[in-house]
C-alpha cells in the first residue's frame, strides 16, 4: 500500500517534469538574438527553393564574409508570400518574430497598417538610401503612409508571349505582334482550332497565366484606386471595360470549353503553351528559364499587353522584399544584413543566380538583362510599370477581383455588377 | 445466456470494518484535493492542455467576435457589428449555401453508401479481410494527396473519369472547372473516403444478434424483409452516431476544397466553404474578430441541427433490449 503510493507520487511527478519541459519548450526563443563568442545572430527566414534559394544563400555568404561579427541564421519558411503568412503573423503576435523576413512587398501595406513592421524610415535615411535608388513603382510598394517599411530585392512585369511558328502558319506576321485589342481578338481567332467543345489549340485566353484584371484594367487606362480619398475605384468605366471584353472573348469560345481547356493543363513541362496547345499567353520574365528547362527549342516572342489604342503600353510589376518584423530582437544587425541584400552589391549576386530582376536599374544593365531579345522587352516596360495600390487590404481587393472576374467571365453577374460589388465591399473594410 | 449474466449481483466489497459499523471510530472527513489529487495529477496534462488551448482560445472567442481584433492588434469593441456586416455580405450567404448544398447531399448519400457497403462486407465470403482493407484504404489517404489523386481522375482532358465516359459515348464535363459539376465532384470525392463509418457500421451489423435471423427464417422471410424489419432497425443506434458525426464534419469541409482550389473557392466561388471564408478572414484579411464571429454562427447551426437530430431519434432510432 505505502509502496504504490510513493509509486504513484513519483509517477505524479514524472508527469509533472514532463509537461513543464513541454511548457518551456513553448517559451524557449528560436535561437534569435542569442550572442555566441562574440557573434550577433540573425534569424533570416524566406521561402526560397531552387536557383532563389542558391542566390539567398550566395547573398549570405558574402555579407558573413564582410561582416564577420554576424552570423545569418537562415530559416526555410514553406509557404511565406502573398496571403500565406500565417506562420510570420502568429510569430509577431506571439512577439518572437525572426529579425528579417522575406517579404512579398505586395502585403507591406497591409502589415505596415496593422503595425507588425518596423519603421525603416530613419535607418535608411541614416545609411543614403532613398528612392532614386530604386525603380519609382519598388520603392511606392515598399513604403506607406510616406514611412519606408521594406528594401525591395526582386522585381518582374508582364507580356504577351507568341509561339512564332504558330503565327507563321496563320499567316499572322512575327514581326509585327499585335498592338491593339482588336488585332489581339482577331490573331486569336485565327489560331484558334476548336473541334466540338475541346480545343485542339486556343489562340489565347485573356485571364490564363498572368491574365489578372491588373492588367487589363491599367491596359485600358482605368485605375484602381484612389490615394486621396483612400478608397477603391474597381467600377472605373474603363476597368468595367476591361471586364466587359474579357467577358466577350469567353462567351465568343464558350467559357465552359476554355475552363475544360485550362483544367487539363498542368504546370512546369505540361504548361499549355509549351506543349504548343495555346499560341498567345500572358506571363512573367520567369517563363523565360521554364522554356529553357522544358522545350528550349520553341520559337517564341513577346510582345506588351496590348491596349484599345495600340498605345501606351503598359504592365504592372510584383516583387519581392526584406522587411523587420515587429519585435525583432537584433534590429541593428538586421538592418546591415538587409542594406547588403538590397544593396547594389547583394542585388549583383541575387538577381544573376536567381535570374530575377533586380529593383535597382544599373544592376540589370550590368547583368546584361536589357541586351536580352526576350527579357530585355521585361525591363524596357518596367519604368512604366505600375503597382498594386498600397492599401489596408490588398489581399482582400485581390481575391474580390479575382472572383468578379470568374463571376463576370462565368456570366453569373454583368461586369458592371461584379466590379460594383468589389468596389462597394473593399471601400466597407477601408473606412 | 446474457440473461444469466445480468442476474449476477455484484459483490459487495463496500462494507464498512465492525468498528465502523459499531460506531467506535469516527469517519474522517477527506478533503476532494486529498482525496483525489493523485487522480487530478495523472489528468494534469490533458486538463492544462485543455484549458490552454481549447477553453481559453474558445470562451475568448466569444469576446473577439465583438470586436475588430486582427491577431496584430486587440481592436476595439463593436458590439454586434460583425453579425450584422455578415447578414450582408454575399460571399457569406454564399459560403452557407455552398456548405448546406454538401452537407444535404454528402450526410445521405455516405449514410446510404456506407450502410450498403457494410453489409456487402458483412457477408460470409472467403478473403473478406482483404475486401474490407480496401475500402478501407482511402481514409488513410490524407485529403492533400486525395485532392491531387482526384484532380488527375477528373481532368477533363486527359482524367480517367471522363476517358471512361467517352468509351461508352459520353462527353464528361469539366468537373472541378464547371460551376455546376464541381460539388458533386466534390461530394463523390468525400464519399470514396467513408471507410471509417463502414467500420462502425460493421461492427454495428456484428451487433445483432443471430437469433432474429434465425427466428425470421423460421418464418420464411426473404433477404429484403430480413434486412428492412430486422438488420436497418437494429443498426439505426450506429446510423444515429454517423448522422450526428457527418453533419459536424460536413459543416467544416476545408482541407479538400481549400488544397483543390488553392485556397480560392473556383470557380465562381462554387467551391467557398463556410470554413474556408472563416480562414481567410481570420488570417488572410486582418479580420480575426469578423472570423470569430462566423465560428460561432456556425455553432449555433451545427448546434440545432444536432438538437434537431436528438429530437428526432426518439422516433426511429431502437436500441437492442428496450
């Protein structure tokens, strides 16, 4: 009797022991901050695979070499990016944030407003940076409120790419792509092999790959919002438009078709328009390293988005950045690190093994970016290039878009009710 | 036979020592935390664990869901304002009919399809282990592998399903890219997973006994009468727990919708769940309060209707003895 109970009680502890070293577990900071002979740790954490994530790691390596007096904890972080930063939101309000993440800059707007980044304004004003540095559109996307919050580090921006011996078989001149809305209808038409309800080949579908409504909208010549007064203008005439056509195009094929079309099609090597099954596809300068992995013999172009006039071309860029989370535990640190990353230096090694563009003009100049046929077109268009408005929801006025354009295209409501609704729904959230 | 066994008294160990009964020791009072701390320690860990990460987070719920809380910021207090944005918000009432739509034709159809399996695996056939390890197979799959598994079979170029389909002369639709065939996609893609309830009903259909088999035999009833008068009213206590348990989990659909659409509710919002719209308010919009909100609205829905089915099983659910 006396035996088991002093059994139990032992057991009793045991258990005890083991949920406080549970508890601790919990509490116990991931390694940030801590000082080990004389070297300040910095807890980096990014989503970077592949040829970005040889670049990130090449970035870090010549920042060590440089500053020996710091070491960059590199974190793999799946799945951090636009409206995927659960794992970055629950880490700031759990206040054990990483010192730098990296960041969509897309979203910068939104977190800066929820005040989980750090105000990079005065470090930056302190190390030279300022907005010259970078591209106009990189450096809006990185700031609000007038308060930097972010460096940016990557860019990109949209075109139209053509398979050339489609064209050619069409009877459709390479040479001179098309510039117009109406040009661009009538070449799809033409490449356009229908068979029933299943497409052998389809000259092109406005919202396939890159095909979002940003595009269309700013191609149009509409806008999207309206920094004075701080609300959404998605019912812009020329956006509805925008909408109206790309709901024309998929009524003309049969939305329903295209859907069973675009359904079948696979990523990477199964992409339809490198297995030649689509002539005409919007995309980004990543494709470019797609076709060299997958078909490198396709004869292909670009050309820019084309507009109702045949002018003003234009595009819009998305793009990556650092920022410091709030709460961050060696800010200064941080800060070096991220000034090397964005830096001309850390955007010379990053963006010629990511095969990225850089945010800084030179730096693409120097790579050779802009003597490339196809990717020199990419960065030609980028001092154009226009960016999604800096907003308190942007995921929100995103995902709304998207679904006024299923909605719209799939014919459930008229363009103009669709963009009414977003318009209305957004402007709810913002006041 | 269990008649005999349910007239064995339990011995009776509870008897007090003489001194006791002759009133010569006084009884000692225990106190509850003496008495039964050892108890409580063992439980320790499940209680905290409970507490921390299931009262807590959910009786502040309640709470938040009056608020603006974000999860960066604590918001303030806005009263009943969050429910009445949701009663106008048309992704909302979207959302509803989205999960009603499923619910009212998954809950049936895998009560109906797994009732008739587990009587075809109830049989006296040779090798049964085998058949019921391969229906029971695909509940080990994990809904990530299973939505990616189904896109393949239900890819309207190249899919099996509609390869199948074109063999006998029909032009299978698009399936997950069609507005109206992406939730019976969907509900044909949960229903292969039913294997979990097949067990329960199984052991449900062990349940009863062979006399009243016997007994209708005796009587000259056919398999039909068999299994209407005798096995389905039997197995209808089992029947009732997986009504109950199906409403909940139809109600919280998210994994599979979430992986096949990539979060996005394509096409045209024809695949935004309840659950999936409470996400991404919560952590995609900034809205956690909104989304707390939505959380207990759904209680209450999921709440009633189990009410509702509590009701009800007084009428047609029979237990065996009664």
């Amino acid at each position: 009797m006396i035996k088991s109970k002093k059994m139990m009680m032992k057991l009793g502890m045991v258990s005890v022991l083991t949920l406080s070293t549970v508890m601790a577990g919990c509490s116990s900071d991931s390694g940030s901050g801590a000082t080990e002979d004389g070297k300040t740790t910095v807890t980096f954490w990014h989503s970077l695979t592949d040829s970005t994530g040889d670049a990130a790691e090449a970035v870090i390596k010549a920042f060590e070499e440089q500053n020996p007096d710091i070491k960059i904890n590199s974190v793999y972080t799946a799945n951090q990016g636009e409206g995927q930063n659960e794992k970055l939101l629950t880490a700031v309000s759990g206040g054990n944030p990483p010192d730098v993440a990296y960041f969509d800059r897309f979203e910068i707007g939104s977190w800066a407003a929820q005040g989980s980044l750090e105000d990079l304004s005065a470090l930056a004003e302190e190390s030279g940076i300022n907005e010259e540095t970078y591209y106009p559109f990189a450096w809006e996307e990185a700031s609000y409120d007038g308060n930097l919050y972010g460096l940016p580090i990557s860019t990109d921006s949209r075109l139209v790419y053509f398979n050339v011996d489609h064209f050619e078989e069409v009877g459709l001149d390479p040479e001179n792509p098309p510039r117009t809305i109406a040009e661009l209808e009538d070449a799809a038409d033409k490449l356009t092999i229908k068979d029933g309800n299943r497409f052998e080949r389809i000259g092109f579908i406005p919202w396939f790959g890159q095909g979002w409504l940003y595009g269309w909208g700013w191609s149009f010549g509409g806008e999207f919002f309206d920094p004075e007064t701080n609300m959404v203008t998605a019912n812009d005439p020329k956006i509805v438009e925008a909408l109206q056509w790309m709901t024309d195009f998929g009524q003309k094929y049969n939305v329903e078709d295209i859907a069973g079309f675009t359904d079948s099609q696979g990523d990477g090597a199964m992409d339809p328009f490198l297995t030649s099954q689509l002539s005409m596809k919007v995309s980004g300068p990543w494709e470019v390293s797609a076709i060299n992995k997958f078909k490198p013999d396709l004869n292909y172009g670009v050309f820019p988005i084309p507009t109702p006039t045949g002018e003003d071309h234009t595009t819009w860029s998305g793009g990556w950045s650092v920022v410091i989370p709030k709460g961050a535990k060696n800010k200064d640190a941080a800060w070096e690190f991220m000034k090397f990353f964005g830096g001309e230096e850390g955007q010379k090694i990053f963006s010629e093994i990511a095969r990225d563009f850089s945010v800084i003009d030179s730096v693409n100049e120097e790579l050779g970016y802009k003597d490339d046929p196809i990717l020199g077109e990419f960065v030609e268009i980028l001092p154009v290039s226009n960016n999604r408005p800096v907003m308190t929801q942007g995921s929100l006025y995103w995902n709304e878009l998207a679904s006024a354009v299923e909605n719209a295209t799939r014919g459930i409501v008229t363009p103009q009710e669709a963009l009414d609704n977003v318009t209305e729904k957004v402007n709810k959230e913002l006041k | 036979m269990s008649e005999n066994a349910q007239k064995i008294e339990p011995a009776n160990n509870s008897e007090p020592p003489y001194e006791r009964q002759l009133k010569l020791v006084p009884a000692k009072k225990k106190s509850f935390w003496s008495k039964n701390k050892h108890g409580i320690l063992f439980a320790s860990p499940w209680i905290l664990g409970l507490l921390i990460f299931y009262a807590i987070p959910l009786f502040s719920s309640i709470y938040f869901s009056f608020t603006t809380y974000s999860i960066l910021q604590p918001g303030e207090f806005v009263g009943l304002q969050n429910y009445k944005d949701l009663f106008t918000d048309s992704l909302f009432w979207k959302s509803v009919y989205n999960t009603v739509y499923f619910a009212v034709f998954f809950v049936p159809l895998s009560i109906i399809f797994g009732v008739a399996l587990a009587m075809m695996l109830n049989m006296n056939v040779k090798g049964m282990g085998i058949y019921r390890t391969i229906f029971f197979l695909p509940t080990l799959v994990p809904h990530v592998a299973l939505a990616v598994l189904w896109m393949w079979l239900l890819n309207p170029g190249f899919g099996l399903v509609n390869g199948l389909l074109s063999t006998i002369g029909i032009d299978g639709p698009a399936w997950l890219g069609s507005v109206t065939w992406s939730k019976p996609s969907l509900i044909m893609m949960s229903l292969w997973g039913i294997g979990q309830a097949v067990i329960i009903y199984l052991a449900g259909l062990g349940d009863i006994p062979e006399d009243y088999y016997d007994a209708a035999k005796v009587d000259g009833a056919n398999w039909y009468q068999k299994m209407r008068h005798i096995t389905l009213p039997l197995l209808t206590p089992v029947i009732f727990f997986n009504l109950v348990m199906g409403i909940i989990a139809a109600f919280q659909q998210f994994t599979l919708p979430y992986t096949l659409t990539q979060g996005q509710g394509t096409p045209a919002n024809s695949l935004s769940f309840y659950v999936m719209y409470l996400y991404d308010n919560g952590f995609k919009f900034f809205k956690m309060g909104y989304a707390s909100a939505m959380a207990w609205i759904l209680f209450v829905i999921i709440m009633a209707l189990t009410a509702l089915v509590f009701i009800t099983s007084k009428r047609w659910v029979h237990y065996q003895g009664k």
